[in-house]
C-alpha cells in the first residue's frame, strides 16, 4: 500500500508540474488584485475552469479510451483532426511556449538586469530549448524531479507568510461579474486543453508503474490527480488571496510578472524574489521542451513523416520566438479570442465523454458542439469589432452573452432537441468519410 501510494504522489507532482507551467502563477495575482474584498467567489470561479475542468478532462479521457482525438471523434474524424491540431498549436508556439519565454524574460530576468535586450534574452532562451529538443538530456528530467518541490516550497512560503503576515488591506474595489470574469481567465491557464491532450501520457506514466486493469489504471490516475488538483488549488487560491492584499499596496497598473515579483519581495525580501525567479525560470524552460517536443511529434506524425521532426522542431521554435517578443501582456490578449473559441468546444466534448453512457447516438454530439463552436465565433467576433450592429442586437437576445457566456443556452437547447430528435437511433459512428485519417493519432 506503501508503495502505491508513493506512486500516487510521484505521479501527482509530475501533473502539478504539468498543469502549472510556471507562467500559469501570473494569473491568480492580478486576478485578486481586481476583485479585491470577492477574492472568495473569485477563487472558486478560477478553480472551477483552472482546476476542476482539468480533472474533469483527464477523467473524460480515461473512459473515451485515453485521447482526446477519440473524443473528438464522435463528431467527425476531420474535425477531430482541425480541433486536435488547433489545440496543439493553442499549447504549443502561438500561445503557451511563447508565454514561457516571455514570463521567464520579464520575471526571472528583467528585474534583476535591467539593461538586458529581450531580444537576446529570448533568443538565448530558444537556443537552449532548441539544444534539449533535439537532442533529449535526462539533465532535464533531474531537474524536473527537483525543481517542482522546489517551487511549490516556495510558493507555498510565501503564501503561508502573506496570509499570517499580509503585505496590505484588502477593500472593495467594486468589481463587477467576479464569478463569470474569474470563470474566463481561468481559461488562460489553458489546462483543461492541456488535460485532452496529455492524458494519454498521464495514463501511460500509470501504466509504467505496474498498473494493468482498467480498474486499477482509473483509481490511480484518479488519485494521482487529485494530489496536484490539491495542489494547484492551494497555490493558485493563495496567489489570488495575496494578490487582493495589493489593490491598495501599488498604484496604477502594474505588469503581470512584476506583481508577482513585488509580492515575493514583499513578502520574502531580496531572496524570495531572486528564488521565485530561478524557480520560474527554469520551470518554463522545462515546460517549453516538452510542448516544443510534442508539438513537433504531432505535426511529424501529421505529415506522415513528409515534414521531419527537426523542421517541426525549428519552425515551432522560431513562430515561438516571434510571438514570444510581444511581451506577456500582449500574449495574453492575443489568447482570449482563440481561448473563448476552442474552451467551449473542449467543455462540451469533457461533459459528453462523462456522460457517454447516456447518449446513444454521435449526431447528438456533434450538433451539440457546432452549435457551440458557432455561437463563440459570432461571441468573439462581436467582442472584437462591437460595432457590428446586427451581431450585437442577436448576441444581446442570449443569456449569459454579457457575461462571456453566450454559447451555453444555445448548446443546452441543441442538445435538448437533438436528444429528443435521436435518442432512440443508434448511430455510433460518425467518421466513415474520413478513412484516410484513420492512422493519425
């Protein structure tokens, strides 16, 4: 039992450390630094969509057969392709290996070396990732092993001490929608689509410890993931609830990163803010190898082996590098419209797979998650050019659309209807088109 239950903790850091992604700490922060006094509702909006719906994600996958492509495919294969490959691209250099550089650029570096070029800073940061993408190291895998302790220690010191100690007065800065507006920028920790797309490497890692029956393969990565559901819960409520303690602490708005700084200066002096830098560091580098690796096996296999893994490895690394230049800030506002886009696709897909057993025909599915898909592009596409009167008098006729919700109604009542339409017709597959994909995983 012993041993198990070391598994489950070995197990459950390795999905902390993957779900974390360092950059991921820059988030909770600034969150609480809006919200001020309703940092409570805000936690638990964050914590559904940045915790709940990855657990929820690994879940879906253990009983749709451990990917999310078998997921997805219950809409159609080529869509399960384009939605496949549009995560991977989401987690990979538009997004997620852009902002590890970023972050480590303004968080580990910038504070302490103020004259640095980012540009020479981010180039050396791509060269070294680019050095242990092709040519793997176990330096990397050691330093993993230390590194995620090593930073939840951290974390959790200056958490602990800014709640025995805080750093400033929480007030009421009267925000408005805490829940809703925490519930979206709990898609930017971009983990529940981390969640589908990893899961088969959190099953397989299960597997290499000597589980074999699906009974046993499920309690463990349920167990396992439970440990680093417990863990992010506490770092990023804890971050939330120190970054309310700064509303009235710094004036004027302040940069992601440099909160985060500041509040471990804050709290832990000189030495919290160099650590906390080093830890991050490193931990985005790390996080950076294995999506640049992945990305880059993927679009390989993609290819048929037409485009090799080192061309996908350079072209990632170099879309990276230029997106990564941005600055965090700009990132995360190129995030949010390709985010509110691709995170009700996944939601519906996670909450269908849960609930297979009950829906016996994919046609319910699929126009379920159209129906969604095509209410978030006309949502976003609002949201970015608002002066586009007619899509703003039918958006206004959906509930929830204010709130950055417009897509469950109409999903709920697609579903409903479909569910009435089909259930007594059995139709399972819905991929007899798509027989040319059939090898692509």
């Amino acid at each position: 039992m012993k041993g198990k239950i070391k598994d489950y903790f070995v197990i459950g850091f390795a999905l902390f450390a993957m779900f974390f992604g360092a950059g991921n700490l820059i988030f909770p922060p600034t969150l609480g630094r809006m919200v001020g006094s309703s940092y409570f509702i805000s936690i638990l909006g964050f914590l559904i969509t940045g915790v709940g719906l990855p657990l929820m994600g690994i879940l879906s996958c253990i009983k749709s057969g451990g990917d999310f492509q078998s997921m997805a495919s219950k809409v159609g294969r080529i869509f399960a392709l384009i939605t496949t490959s549009a995560l991977i691209l989401a987690i990979g250099p538009m997004l997620a290996i852009p902002r590890t550089a970023a972050t480590t650029f303004e968080l580990s570096l910038q504070p302490f070396f103020p004259s640095i070029s980012p540009f020479i800073a981010i180039l050396l940061y791509f060269i070294i990732n680019l050095v242990f993408v092709l040519r793997p190291s176990s330096i990397i895998d050691n330093i993993g092993k230390f590194l995620t302790p090593a930073l939840l220690v951290m974390l959790s010191l200056i958490i602990v001490k800014g709640i025995v100690s805080p750093i400033g007065e929480i007030v009421n800065t009267n925000y408005n929608n805490v829940l809703s507006n925490s519930l979206l920028e709990g898609y930017q920790t971009m983990d529940a689509m981390a969640s589908v797309i990893f899961a088969s490497i959190i099953i397989s890692s299960v597997k290499s410890k000597g589980y074999k029956t699906s009974s046993e393969i499920s309690f463990a990565t349920i167990a396992s993931s439970i440990i680093a559901v417990v863990g992010l819960s506490f770092i990023y409520g804890g971050l939330l609830y120190l970054g309310a303690q700064t509303t009235g602490l710094f004036s004027g708005d302040i940069p992601r990163t440099k909160l985060v700084s500041d509040i471990s200066k804050s709290v832990l002096g000189n030495f919290g803010a160099i650590a906390l830098g080093i830890s991050v560091g490193l931990a985005c580098l790390t996080t950076s190898i294995g999506l640049t690796a992945t990305g880059a096996e993927f679009f390989t296999k993609l290819s048929k082996g037409k485009i090799s893994y080192t061309t996908n490895v350079i072209i990632i690394t170099i879309a990276s590098m230029v997106i990564a230049l941005r600055g965090v800030d700009i990132i995360i506002s190129l995030a949010a419209p390709i985010l509110q886009i691709l995170y009700p696709v996944v939601i519906i897909l996670i909450i269908v797979s849960l609930f297979g057993n009950f829906i016996k025909n994919n046609r319910i599915i699929a126009i379920t998650v159209y129906t969604a898909l095509a209410v978030s592009i006309l949502s976003t596409f609002n949201s970015l050019m608002p002066n586009v009167t007619p899509l703003k008098a039918i958006l206004e006729l959906i509930p929830l659309a204010s709130l950055g919700f417009a897509w469950v109604i109409p999903a709920l009542i697609a579903f409903l209807v479909s569910y009435f339409l089909f259930r007594n017709k059995k139709l399972s597959d819905n991929t007899n088109s798509d027989e040319d994909l059939e090898n692509v995983s």
